[in-house]
C-alpha cells in the first residue's frame, strides 16, 4: 500500500476536505482521534464546545494554569540551584491542567506517582507507534497473526490508561447516581457534561453515539493528546530561548515593560507582546512536535500533479517539511544530508519528489520522530541534537515584518481535523513560559 507523503501545503489547503477522514484507530474508531463520520462529527461538536464551556469560554482556565504552575514549581525555590529533571515538573503540571477540566481533580504528592506511572505507560505506547500501526487498515492488524502480534504489544500500555480513565468514570457514573455528585445544569467538568449529554441523547435519539464506551474512550484521546504535546513544547521553549540568551533577554523586557514586573501575565495581553508570541511560534515551527501529522485518508480519488491518490490511501502531511519551505524561512531542511547519515535508505523508490520525501519520513521516523515526539528528557537530547545537527536558526524576528509567516505554521494541523486543543494548549505555552521567566533563572547542567 502506498503511502503518499504530502508536501505542497497549497494542496492541502485546496483539498483539505478530501482528507477529513482519519485512518481508523483503536479502540474500534470510538472517541475523537480514530473515530470519522457523523459519529465524528457530533462527537467532536460536543467536545470543542465543552472544551470553551470548561475551559478558555470562562476564564478560570487561565486561573488554573496559574495556580498550577504556583503549586508545581514553588518547591524549586527550595532546591538552591540543584538541578531538577524540569520535563517531569512540565508533565504533571500540564498532566493536572488536563485532568481538573476532565474530572475536577489534580495530581498531588498523593496522587504523583500514579500520574508517572500512566505517563510511562503512554510514552511506551507512542514510543512503539510505527508505519505499521498507521498505516494498515486496523482490521487487518487484528486479522493476521504476524500483525496481531505487534499490534498487541504496541496497544498493551494504552488500555493500561484506559483502564485508569474507565475506572475514574465508573466512580463518577456511581456517585452521579448515589446522589454524592450533584449535577446542576451544567456539571462541574467533561465527564458531568458529557454524562448530562448522554442522559439527553437517550431520550431523544437512541441511535446516538453518545454512550460510556465513547465518554471513556472521548477522555481519553483528550487526556493523551494534550500531554505530551504541550509538556514537550514547554521543554523546548526552555532549550531554545536557553541557547538563544539574546533572544531571552528580548523576551525579558518585552514582559517586564508590560507587567512593570508586578504583576502575572494574562491571556488578554496577548496583543500587547508581539515578541513573546512570535517566540512562541517559533518553538512550536522548530520543535515540530508531530512532525508527521496523524494519518488520514483520502475519501475521494484525488489527482495531485502525475500522481493519483486512489480513494482510500493514508495519507499525512510533513509538517515539519511545510514549516521549513526554504522560499518562506533561511534554512532548508537538506534531505542529502541524510542520505549520507542513513544508508538504508532504498534510492529505488517511484518518483524523485516521492523518494525525497520518504527518505526524510524515514529518518524521521527512526531517528527523532518517535524521540523528540514522545519521551521525556531522552526527547530533549535527541531534539537538541538534531537542531544542531541541521542547524535550523531560531528567529523570532521573522514574524515581526508583516511577512504573514505566521500562516505557514501549522503545528496544529488545519482544515477539518485540525486539534481541538488548540486554545488550550496556546493558553499553557503563553503562561507557563512566563512564569519560567518571571519566576526562575534557568541553565543546563
Ligand atoms: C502543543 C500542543 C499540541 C499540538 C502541537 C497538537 C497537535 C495536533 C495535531 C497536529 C493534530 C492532528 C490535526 C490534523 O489531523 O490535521 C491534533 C489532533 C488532536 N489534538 Fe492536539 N495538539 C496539541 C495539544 C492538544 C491538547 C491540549 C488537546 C486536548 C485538550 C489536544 C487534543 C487533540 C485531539 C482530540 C485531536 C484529534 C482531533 C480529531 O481528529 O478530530 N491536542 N493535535
């Protein structure tokens, strides 16, 4: 099955309707991340509208962060300089950010050991993520004994997390009916809202998608995918700015003019820190966190140059090839250069744009995509060694000219599918890489 690589971003923006489709994911294309179709959609209608309703919509979002970052990093103050894993501090004040929108609570000294230990049972699932998984229809995987086989190790950490999520919905579900959890009109968080959403659909439209089964897996995909993404990128920020001391001090007066240094940032400032933005776009361009975007599938036959995509193939775009297009930013990605660094590389491939391409989706692949994306501190090293290694420059400065280059960062995807978590996850990098800087002086050891 051939898998096409896009990479002139002009074709996706034409055709974006053509790709709404996800490649069917586990568990059974329920949820947000594997599902398609009307499901999909009134699945996802519910979850971007609960998601302002709860989150950004009311403000306290903006509190909670705060009060996050209060809580998980003031007991730095107490180490005196001794250096800390700082991923780990990212990843459980994002990991509770997401959690008290989910369920109302957050991790603690308590409860911390049990957030690590889901978070390593996640990273272990998207570490073994491979073409495979991808790529082949998820009925096959489970159909074919070979396939099977690596299906379920790559799957076995993930039901780990929804087990953990199937319970905490359980207890809901149970105090909801005890009477212990009083709804209201609203409730108090998604899994509320969704359960008050369920009751309705049941009267009224029995064949809805609206059941346990999707709140549990619903919970999930936003649960996972709002971690690691936003953890990550607030470690890069940090790697970045830490090796950019000028572009540091930059961010420093911008912030310190605006708030005279008394007073925290808010997310109504936004327009008044054009710097401190285009720093954040930056991070988000270079770190290209899903560097290839999840995969979708053409629900049309769809003739891009000589080349027909039949219906039905999976697609995904570069994006971290889009977010590097020589006309547009000074560095080019060079694919030669990994031609030389990975020597499996198969030079007979279909078409000369064709082989470019999967070379670098190999390598990605192999050598940072699963890194960088996915595992803690590791992540970082990699990361950092790749930059180095193409030396890509980091210029926030580019976004200030009036250029628009803006619209060629796409780290959120766009079109139909694009990630609802969006506004979240602007809402953490914003703050949380304020308080770092408001709050703390950091160095690499
Ligand atoms: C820096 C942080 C983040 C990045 C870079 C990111 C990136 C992405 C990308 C590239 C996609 C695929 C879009 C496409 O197919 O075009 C996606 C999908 C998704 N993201 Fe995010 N994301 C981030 C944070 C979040 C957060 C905080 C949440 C949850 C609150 C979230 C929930 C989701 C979900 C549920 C999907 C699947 C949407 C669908 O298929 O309809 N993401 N994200």
């Amino acid at each position: 099955m051939l898998i096409i690589v896009l990479i002139v971003s002009v074709v996706f923006y034409l055709a974006f309707r053509k790709w709404r489709q996800r490649q069917e994911l586990p568990p059974d294309g329920h949820g947000l991340i594997g599902s398609n179709g009307e499901y999909w959609q009134e699945q996802r209608r519910f979850a971007l509208h609960t998601l302002r309703n709860f989150g950004l919509g009311r403000n306290f979002m903006e509190e909670r962060i705060m009060d996050e970052f209060e809580l998980k990093f003031k007991e730095l103050d107490k180490l005196n300089g001794e250096p800390i894993p700082v991923h780990d501090h990212f990843d459980i004040l994002v990991g509770s950010v997401i959690n008290r929108m989910l369920f109302s609570y957050r991790f603690d000294e308590k409860n911390a050991e049990e957030f690590y230990g889901l978070k390593r049972e996640v990273d272990k699932s998207l570490e073994s993520l491979s073409l495979v998984f991808t790529t082949i229809p998820y009925f096959m995987q489970r159909m074919i004994p070979y396939l099977r086989k690596i299906y379920e190790t790559q799957t076995k950490p993930f039901w780990g997390v929804k087990n953990f999520i199937a319970r905490q919905v359980e207890e809901r579900l149970q105090e909801i009916q005890d009477g212990r959890h009083p709804l209201g009109d609203e409730g108090e968080d998604f899994c509320d809202a969704y359960y008050l959403e369920m009751m309705k659909q049941q009267k009224e439209n029995p064949k809805s998608g609206f059941n346990k089964e999707s709140l549990i897996v619903s919970i999930l995909d936003l649960w996972i995918a709002g971690q690691e993404t936003t953890s990550l990128t607030l470690c890069w920020a940090l790697i970045y700015l830490l090796n950019n001391p000028h572009v540091e001090e930059k961010v420093r007066k911008e912030l310190q003019e605006l708030t005279d240094g008394n007073r925290d940032l808010s997310l109504t400032d936004k327009p008044k820190t054009p710097y401190f933005n285009a720093v954040i776009m930056e991070t988000q361009r270079l770190a290209s966190i899903l560097n290839t975007n999840l995969f979708r599938q053409a629900t049309d036959d769809v003739q891009i140059g000589d080349y027909l995509i039949k219906k039905g193939t999976p697609v995904t775009t570069q994006l971290s090839i889009i977010m590097s297009e020589e006309a547009l930013f000074d560095k080019k990605f060079d694919v030669r250069l990994l031609l030389d660094l990975n020597p499996r590389i198969n030079e007979n491939l279909p078409c000369e744009q064709f082989v470019l391409m999967h070379q670098f989706f190999i390598d990605v692949l192999q050598t940072s995509s699963t890194k960088i994306s996915h595992s803690g501190r590791k992540t970082c090293v990699s990361g950092y060694y790749s930059l180095k290694r193409y030396n890509f420059q980091f210029n926030p400065d580019r976004y200030l000219n009036g250029n628009r280059l803006e619209q060629h960062v796409i780290p959120f995807g766009i079109g139909k599918r694009e990630c609802p978590g969006k506004s979240l996850a602007l809402a953490e990098l914003y703050l949380v890489d304020f308080l770092k800087f408001h709050s703390f002086n950091f160095e690499f050891r």
